[in-house]
C-alpha cells in the first residue's frame, strides 16, 4: 500500500511538472522565434537536420523502451499467472484443510460418543453381575434349607411339624404328611429351575454385552487411528499452505519491482516524448523561417508556358480533404489530400509535376509524424509555386529544370499522416490558392 500510494505521488507531481512544462513552451518558443531570423538558409537546414537527428536518437529510445515496456509486461504477465495459480493451490489446501478440521472434529465426537456407549455396557455387565449374584446366593440359600427339611423329614420317619419353602419365597412351620412332601420337594426343584435359567440368561446377556464392549473398543481404536492419521495430514496441508503462501508472497515482491520498474520505464518514455515535442517546436520555427526564405528567393520570372496538369494518374480520384476550414483539424487546409480506394493502391504511386518550372525546395529529412514529411517545391514563375507533401520518395534535386507531367517522386504516408496520400498545394505570391480552381479533378 505504502509503494503504491509513493508512486500516485510521484506521478502525480511528474504530471504537474510536465504541465508546467508544457504551458511554458509556448512562451519559450516565442522568445526564440525572433532569434531564428538571424539564420541563413544553410543554418536553418542545418539546425533541422540536428533536430532530426536528436529526434531519431529519441525514437530508437522510446523504441527501445517500448521493448523493454514489453518485456516487463510479459514478466509481469508471467508472475501475475504464477500468482493466480498460487492463489488457487492456496485456497485448494485451505479448502482440504477446512475439511480435514472437520473429520477432525467428527472423529473427536465418534470416539466421545463411543466411549460414553463402552461405560454404558460395562455398567450394564456390573449391574448384571451382581444381579447374578443376588440369585447365586438366593439358589444357594434355598439349597441349604431344603437339604435341612429332606434331613428333618428322614429322621423324623413320620410327619410332623417341619418348615418349609413356601411359594412367597419364605419357610413355615407346617405339619405334613409324605404325599405332601413330594409337592413341596417338587415346587421347590420347580423355584431352583426358574433361578437357574434366570441366571443363564445374565450370563448369557453379559456374554453379548461384552461382545459389544469388544467391537466398540475396535470401533474406538479404528476412530482413534483414523483421528490420529488425520493430525498428520493436517500437518501436512498446513505445511504446504505455508510454503504456497511464502511462494505466493515472494512472487507478489517481484511482480511489485517490475511494477516499479515500469512506471520508471513510462515515465521515461513520457519525458521522450516531451523532449521530441519541444524539438519539433523548434523544428517547426525553423522550417517555417526556412519556407519564408525559400519563397524570398523564388524567381522572379513569368509564368511558364502550357497548362495545368493532374499531380497524379487519373485513376486517382479520391479527395479526402478539401481546401478550405477543416473541421477535423479545426483549421485551414491549404490544398486538397488524394488518396486510392480498394482498387487502387497509391503507395508509391508516381507524382507529376503539375507545370512546367524549377525545384526550388527538396526535403528528404523529416520529423516521424509531424508536419508535412518529405515535399517538393517547384517555382513556375509569375509568383506561383506547387508542393507536393508526404512523399516516399524523391526523384529531383533542388535547382532541377522539370517539365510538366515529368515524373518527380512517389506517394507515401511519411509526416503527420495516417496513410498513405499526397497533400497537394498551389500558392500565389505565399498565399495558398484552391487547387480546385486550376486542376480538373
């Protein structure tokens, strides 16, 4: 956050000082302006090809950073990819480790659950132990007295009063008779029975109660196992989100450098780009004072004989702009823009000498994007002259004798140009004429 916000800042007041800058060209251009006078015509071609040249230097800079602009675009490309897929691993293994907490937690509460069912059959086996040996005792005792009455009765050899087991569970004394005897010997073989077999089934319950209580304890060291297993593995997933966010981290430090990096490299480029429109402010005075001397020493002779001819083949017909206010460039055009169309390609195409005259400007050197590229100037005399703007190349030299219809250069888009086209002018005395009026097009 704090790189971040520095770097707002510094943009911030690099903007405000490129303003500043930029609002003082102008003055700094005026004070020049009159300073340029004192140049000859050699001085002032001179002065623009330095300008060129330093320009040049600029554009294989800005060229240059572009390219290392590139470059750290694909390296920060690479590292924003390489952050997302850490992202992605990172929210993977928290995912898996919110789960594994989960089982965690799951098998905590199995292995409570089973636990708390394991004390609950033991007391059960406890409770039925001792119900066992309630009745244990309870058989036992009731031996004891019915071997007491069989012995009573044997030494009496008759009946008498004797005691005896009753239903309810309790002795008396009663005076019996021997078929009253086997009842009772009966009933009471009958009650022993019956706490037998009530025995048999405690144990028979204890057996399966502690079948239970052994296949819980399995149940409890497999939940135990697993629970224990499940710990490591958390371990494990910590581990390793641990080292996907250290890698994720380290990754997001340089992807913030080369960040820096290239705001350095944009700003840079930007204070090219400045630098290379001042020069061509500059280049601008000079080449207009240039003009103005060209036209100073233009002849002062009659115009020459014939007539007016198209500066291009017929086939090029095409008028994209016209003479006159041009509202896309919020100004005057003073000539007329010929362009081709899909079935005429007019790169390159061949450009006329509209009239028969001198060359008296050739400008091979140009400033990429401004003003009118590589031009031909031809003097006809009697105060006229034509140019012929954004060409590719040129085929004259300055001073050359050319007739009307000779061939003096091809089209091209060089200057501020969004394509390929010739600007085509016709001035009177300095003063830009419709070429309209001249030409039939």
């Amino acid at each position: 956050m704090r790189k971040s916000q520095k770097s707002k800042i510094f943009t911030l007041l690099f903007v405000f000082i490129c303003v500043i800058i930029y609002s003082l060209c102008p003055a700094l251009t005026e004070n020049r302006a009159n300073a340029y006078s004192r140049y000859s015509r050699a001085e002032l071609e001179e002065k623009i090809r330095e300008i060129n040249a330093e320009n040049l230097r600029l554009d294989n800079l800005i060229a240059q950073t572009d390219k290392d602009l590139a470059q750290n675009s694909e390296i920060m490309a690479l590292y924003a990819e390489k952050i997302n897929a850490e992202m992605l691993r990172i929210d993977y293994y928290h995912n898996l480790l919110y789960n594994c907490e989960n089982e965690i937690e799951m098998r905590e509460e199995d292995i409570s659950q089973t636990k708390g069912r394991i004390l609950e059959k033991e007391n059960q086996i406890s409770a039925n132990l001792k119900e066992i040996e309630a009745l244990d005792k309870k058989n036992s005792e009731n031996l004891q007295d019915f071997a007491q009455l069989i012995v009573k009765v044997y030494k009496s050899g008759s009946m008498g009063n004797i005691a005896f087991y009753d239903e309810a569970g309790s002795f008396a004394d009663l005076a019996i008779g021997h078929k009253t005897m086997d009842n009772i010997s009966r009933k009471n073989l009958e009650f022993m029975n019956a706490l037998l077999e009530s025995i048999r089934e405690h144990e028979q319950k204890s057996q399966a109660l502690n079948g239970e209580i052994e296949a819980l304890e399995q149940t409890k060291l497999r939940l135990e196992m697993e629970y224990g297993e499940l710990n490591l593995k958390k371990l494990e997933l910590e581990k390793t989100a641990k080292e996907c966010k250290d890698l994720n981290e380290n990754y997001n430090r340089i992807y913030e450098k080369y960040a820096d990096d290239a705001l350095n490299l944009e700003i840079r480029k930007s204070n090219y780009y400045n630098k290379k429109r001042i020069n061509r402010a500059e280049a601008d005075e000079f080449d207009k004072k240039l003009r103005a001397l060209i036209i100073q020493n233009q002849s002062n002779s009659e115009l020459t004989a014939g007539t007016w001819q198209r500066p291009l083949d017929a086939r090029f017909g095409r008028i994209t702009t016209y003479f006159g206010f041009d509202a896309w460039r919020n100004g005057q055009h003073n000539g007329i823009d010929i362009a081709g169309d899909s079935r005429n390609d007019i790169n390159r195409a061949n450009i006329y000498a509209v009239r028969d005259g001198t060359v008296l400007v050739v400008k091979n050197t140009y400033i990429s994007g401004y003003s009118y590229g590589k031009y031909i100037v031809v003097d006809h005399g009697g105060g006229y002259i034509s140019l012929y703007a954004h060409c590719n190349d040129i085929y004259v030299y300055a001073g050359q004798k050319v007739s009307g219809g000779q061939v003096i250069g091809s089209v091209g888009s060089t200057g501020w140009s969004t394509g390929p086209h010739l600007h085509f002018e016709i001035r009177l005395n300095s003063v830009p004429q419709n070429p309209m009026n001249f030409i039939n097009f």
